[in-house]
C-alpha cells in the first residue's frame, strides 16, 4: 500500500467500505480481516486473493464455492490500483441495496402486523 500522503481517492474509498464492512463482522471474523488489512500483510493479501478466485471457478466442487471470487478480488483490490475504484462502488452499491432491502422488510412486516392487530 502506499503511504499515507500518497493515498488515491479511490482507496480511502475502498477503505472506508472495508471499515464499514469490518464493524458490521463478529468479532471471531473481525480481528483476521483487521489483520489483512494491513499494509505489511500484502504478502499474504495477494496470495490468498488469487487462491479464492482460483477457489471459486470450481465452486461446483464442495466446500469451494462462487462466493470465494468477490472475496478474492476484494483481497486483490486493496494492492492492484485498477480494481480499487469498481471494487468500492461495487461495494458501496451492494450495501446501499441491502439497506434498502431490509427497510423495504421491515416495513411490510410494520404494515403486515398493523393490518393483523385488533382495533
């Protein structure tokens, strides 16, 4: 990663999505993504990111599955500059999505209840 004074937009954009991300994760999850995250943990990073994807075009097979490629390119974004920005739109879209997903939720079991309840 670079320093801090060389930081590009899109990854103080990508890191603010893995932050959100990360604080939303029980703690068990929590503390290795932390560490992932770190600079000096690129050469774990990268690694570990190729073996998702790789992982994940057999997800046909058990215990590997489709879910590992997001995972992977997640991983490599955070060190491979032209996956940044699509990375953290992707994420930022998918979490605006599922707010409104389960608002949406929420609200027709509000509605549901309201109309079911005796007067």
């Amino acid at each position: 990663m670079n320093t801090p004074d060389q930081i590009t937009p899109d990854q103080r954009r990508l890191d603010r999505s893995l932050e959100r991300l990360q604080r939303r994760l029980p703690g068990w999850i929590a503390r290795p993504v932390g560490g992932l995250r770190k600079p000096d943990a690129r050469w774990v990073r990268i690694p570990v990111g190729v073996l998702f994807i790789l992982g994940g075009l057999v997800g046909f097979l058990p215990i590997l599955g489709f879910w590992m490629v997001p995972l992977g390119v997640l991983l490599l974004a955070m060190d491979v500059p032209f996956l940044r920005r699509p990375t953290s739109t992707l994420m930022i879209r998918s979490e605006r999505r599922w707010t409104e997903w389960r608002r949406s939720r929420q609200a027709a079991k509000h509605a549901q209840a309201a109309s079911t309840s005796p007067e």
